[in-house]
C-alpha cells in the first residue's frame, strides 16, 4: 500500500499571503483532501529578520478567509533549528559535508573569477577535502554539503517532467551557516522529511532548489517527495504579475469586494484546469483535482474573468451572507456612512438585495447600490445623472410627483400603474420617465427595478427626493 499522502504549505512570513502562495495553498490543500491525506502548514521564520508576527497572523488570516485548513498546529521552522543543526553535524560525521574556513574575501575573488571567465559564480571546493588541522585560528566555519561533482541530477516532476542539471553547475552549497544557522535549503529538506511530506506542489520558481535539495535527500538516503512544480502566475500580457496586474495579498482582493469562494474558483483555474469547466464548486475541485491536470503553460490573472466568477457567486449567495459581507467590507474600509446606513437599515438592505445581486460584480459594487436607501438628502446626484436631470424631465418630475401622491397603495403595481399612465398622457416612452426618476430618487443611472426602489423607501421619502430636485431646478 502507498504512504498516506501529505503535503505542506510553508510561506515564509515576511509580508501578506500573496495570490501566488494562496494558490499554491490551495492546490496542496485539495491534493491533499482529494487524496484523504494531511496538509500541513509549516511557517518557514528561519529568516528572523525579515519575519514578524503581523505576517504569521496576516498568512492565517488569508487561508482562513479562503477556506483552506490545515490538519494539525501550524509548525514553527525556527522552533525545529535544533533538529537542523543536527542533521547538518550528522553529515559531517559520515564524511558527506564539511566544515569550510573561506573568508568573504575569498568568496568575492571566487566570484570575481567566474565572472571573469564567464562562469556562474559557484564555490570552488577549495575546503572539500582539507584537513581540518588547516583552519584559521578564530574563523566561525559554515557548513557545506559535498555535492556530487560528475553526472546528473534529475528533478522527476508531475508538471515539469524529468529536468536534468549537471552537478557540475551545483556547488557545494551551505547548509549550516558560521552562526549556526540552517539555510533555506537544508531546513525545508530535513522539515519535508521528519514530518513525512510526500508531495511537493509549489512555484516553479523552486525547480533549481529542488535539484539541491535532492542532493541533500540523497546523502541523508531519504526517499525524495514527489514534486510538481507549478509555473509562476503572470500578468494578462505575460509579464511577471505586478501589483496593477494582481500581485497583492488576498487580504486586498477582500477589500475590493471579490467573495472567497469566487476567488477559489478563480485561482483553482489559474494553472489546473478540469476539461473546460470554468465554474465549479469547492467540492467538485477536491473530487476533480489531481497532479496530471497540472498546466505546464503560464496561467495568466485576468481581472474580467474574476469579475465574472465573483458576479455569478454574488448571485447565488443569500442575502443574509451578503448583508453581513458588506457590512464587514464597509467597516474594514472605514465607509462609516455605508456602515451605518446598513446596519441602521438593515431590514430594507435584506429586502433590497436580491434587487441588487444581478446588478453588482463585487461587494463594493452592492455597497455603492444600497446607498440609495441610506442615502441623506438632498441627495447626491452622481454625473450621468445629472445629465438626465434637464429641465425638460424636472417638468414631467413635479407632474409626476402630484400623480404620485394620489396614489392608493403604496405598492409597485399601483406605481407602476401611476407612472405608466403619465408617461402615456404626454405621450412619452417609459423609460423617458423611469430613468429620470431613478436619477432623481437614487442619485444614479443604475438602480434596481425604480418601482421597487420606491416601495423600499417608502412613500414620504420617495415624494421628498423628488421635490429636492424639482425645488432645486424650480430655484434656477
Ligand atoms: N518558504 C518558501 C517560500 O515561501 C517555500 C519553500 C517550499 O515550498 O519549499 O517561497
């Protein structure tokens, strides 16, 4: 039988949980839920300079938001430097690393050298297989691991096939720094082993490490993971992903109003692909996902094609959900105006939502059309609706407003009904009524159904916005 599967996530925590990490979490997270294995969560602060707290609780936070768990406490790489440091003199002991006395200076001249000569900069091995009794007095060694210095090393990899290196491009690289200190590359490789990683899924941007640590697997004789290294998200024209294009922690893709869910069935297309399903639920993706289905090619971020997703899964979410999504978004924003006028009116928002879900692409957007239900007056009338608001359209306003006040029920049929009949009487289309209106009572052009914006104000309300604007022209 094959081992359980187990994957990991290890971010280093030095910023937000970028896109690209997120979609990396979450391609080892329904690997792992596909497979009925484990994804742990490894939190790489060996760096301690450049890793803090905030950042450790802004990863958490990211997964969190985006519905990806991990099984068990997330792990502390620099709590396990110990372990690490162990390795390494174990290494030593058997003959496969050794203790190298180099000074900076020699490093730079070596460096200097290759570049000279138009080679990549690698240590030479100079301290390889020197005795030791030829240490310098008062030098901290760092410890380098013996690479092998003829033949190949193949990284078997489900998305990149076998890439091949040449060990004579691989040094002898550090694993033990003069400190004490493990590097990157030994850590991850003595973490991914004590903790029974099976399978590797992250940027492809770590295809040279892998062939490093590799050499690592092998001196210490543990079976290699299973690799698959998944091309790196780019921009819409190809370019690397900059900040315009996408490159933000998913914190901000919060703010902006995207639902975690459509950023889930975003970013799981982004590099995976099911056939050409483009909508599909968190349960179809764990059921559908596997390693074979993994692009070769780079996925590139596209914000329309997000818009379309997050609009469809603003459709389908209840009105409760999305009343308390907005309300969140507009106090993590500090909209105190949108904050208030929502929780101050909530039942009109629930009851105005389902009116404005087909109408809206994110969160900020369902924000932006509730407000003509809070909004104070005189209300502020945007551009394109003032543009509507001529004259000519504040006279069939003030008429209109008379006709409205004779009506019976305030309901949409009978309004309806009152504006129809208007629009009839001076021989004018609907729309050359309703959308003045809607100018008119919300402020903008686009608004649910005018008629159902009125019953949701109410009567007085709706009679007192128009006159605001018909005062307003009657003034000029
Ligand atoms: N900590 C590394 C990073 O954030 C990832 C290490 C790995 O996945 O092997 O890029």
């Amino acid at each position: 039988m094959s081992k359980p599967v187990v994957t990991r996530f290890a971010p280093s925590p030095t910023g937000y949980l970028h896109i690209g990490g997120a979609r990396t979490a979450l391609f080892n997270w329904a690997f792992a839920r596909n497979t009925g294995g484990k994804m742990l969560l490894r939190i790489e602060d060996t760096d301690r300079e450049r890793s803090t707290e905030a950042a450790v609780t802004a990863l958490l936070d990211g997964l969190s938001w985006l519905g990806i768990t991990w099984d068990g406490e997330p792990y502390s790489q620099f709590a396990r430097a110990s372990r690490h440091v162990e390795v390494a003199n174990q290494l030593l002991a058997e003959g496969k690393a050794y203790r190298c006395y180099c000074s900076a200076e020699e490093l730079a001249e070596m460096r200097e050298r290759a570049r000279a000569e138009g080679r990549p900069p690698r240590y030479d091995g100079r301290w390889r297989d020197r005795d030791p009794s030829e240490a310098p007095e008062g030098v901290k060694p760092v410890i380098r691991i013996k690479a092998p210095q003829s033949g190949d090393i193949v990284v078997n990899d489900h998305v990149q096939g076998d890439v091949t290196f040449k060990a004579e491009n691989l040094d002898d690289f550090i694993i033990l720094r003069s400190d004490g200190t493990p590097t990157y590359m030994h850590a991850v490789v003595v973490d991914d082993h004590d903790m029974g990683v099976t399978h590797i899924i992250r940027g492809d941007d770590h295809l040279t490490n892998a062939a490093r640590q590799i050499v690592i697997y092998q001196a210490m004789g543990w079976d290699i993971p299973e690799m698959s290294h998944i091309p790196l998200i780019h921009g819409p024209d190809g370019a690397k992903l900059s900040k315009r294009h996408g490159a933000m922690g998913v914190e901000t893709y919060r703010q902006m109003g995207y639902l975690p869910e459509a950023l889930r069935n975003y970013l799981a297309r982004l590099g995976w692909a099911h056939g050409d399903d483009e909508i599909f639920s968190t349960e179809q993706f764990v059921a559908w996902f596997s390693l074979e289905a993994l692009g070769k090619g780079a996925a590139r971020f596209d914000f329309g094609k997000l818009d379309n997703l997050n609009g469809h899964y603003i459709r389908m979410a209840a009105p409760e959900r999305l009343y308390e999504v907005m309300v969140d978004t507009a106090s993590e924003l500090g909209r105190n105006a949108d904050y208030l006028g929502l929780i101050n009116n909530k039942e009109t928002a629930l009851a105005a939502i389902p009116e404005l879900q087909p109408r809206a692409k994110t969160v900020l957007e369902l924000i932006d059309l509730a407000q003509f239900i809070y909004a104070q007056r005189p209300l502020p009338v945007d551009e394109k609706a003032a543009g509507l608001l001529n004259t000519d359209a504040l006279g069939h306003l003030a008429a209109l407003k008379e006709r409205l006040q004779g009506v019976n029920e305030w309901s949409v049929p009978e309004i309806d009904a009152a504006v129809r009949e208007y629009a009839e009487s001076v021989g004018l289309k609907l729309g050359k009524v309703a959308q003045p209106l809607r100018a008119a009572l919300t402020g903008r052009t686009i608004s649910p159904g005018i008629f159902e914006v009125m019953v949701l104000i109410g009567r007085e309300e709706s009679l007192a916005r128009l006159g605001d604007q018909v005062r307003a022209v009657a003034r000029h």
